[in-house]
C-alpha cells in the first residue's frame, strides 16, 4: 500500500508541476512545447504524446492496461497523459486540432473520474474547465 501511494503521489506532483511550469510559460513556438513534452512526459508513459493523440479513447485505454499491470500506475500514467494533452492544447492555434487534443484529454479525464475510486477534487475541476472550453468553440 505504501508504494503504491508513494506513486501514486510522485504522479501527483508530476502532474502539478507540469501544469505549473507551461502555465508560466509563453510559448511563441509550439515545438518548444512539444519538444518540452517529450523530454519531460514520454519517459513516464514510454511514448511521446503524438503516439496518442490520434487514438480513440478506448484504444488509449488499452494501450494503458496491456502495458501497466499496477491499476494505480495505471491510472497514474493516464493522468499524466491527459493533463498533457490538455496544456499541448492549451498551446496550440489551430482550432481543429486544439479541439480533438481537448476533448481526448476531457474523455481520459472523465473515464478516470468514472473509474478511479480515489476522490480528486483537482480532476473534477479539470474536467468543468475542458468542458467550459469545448462549449466555447
């Protein structure tokens, strides 16, 4: 039990500090995003996030459960993917593929609100926040 919330709280934070550092950040290049993105996301989930973008929510899941036995490194590693999407999103001008990276981070974000049995205030507020984003384009 210690261990697995020794990672579950090492994602926490991961995923605090990332949200924290592009929040600052202003970005007038959207491959320095990226590229921070794969330096500083794809050793935690194996795969840069262009791996996912183009997945459905569904294949995502999949590729999360063959890969991770652990349910809570599991759940983890999809929070990572999901608020990384949502700050790629966060970047990017392009309206089309802005809205497909938002709504699969806001899918990823509710599939861990319906199956995660630890209660995250954070996540609930992350996904009214997508949600009020969505309804505006």
């Amino acid at each position: 039990m210690l261990k697995e919330d020794y990672i579950m709280r090492l994602f926490q934070q991961f995923n605090e500090m990332l949200a924290k550092w592009l929040n600052k950040k202003r970005f007038d290049n959207v491959e320095l995003a990226v590229n921070f993105n794969d330096e500083v996301v794809k050793p935690f989930l194996d795969k840069g996030i262009e791996f996912f973008e183009k997945m459905g929510i569904q294949d995502v899941i999949n590729y999360f459960s063959d890969t991770y036995a652990n349910q809570f490194e599991k759940m983890s590693r999809l929070e990572i993917l999901a608020e990384s999407l949502y700050q790629k999103s966060l970047m990017i001008s392009e309206s089309d593929q802005q809205t497909e990276i938002r709504r699969l981070a806001l899918d990823i974000f509710t599939w861990l609100n319906e199956h995660d049995s630890t209660f995250s205030l954070t996540l609930d507020q992350r996904i009214k926040k997508i949600n009020i984003a969505c309804e505006r384009i």
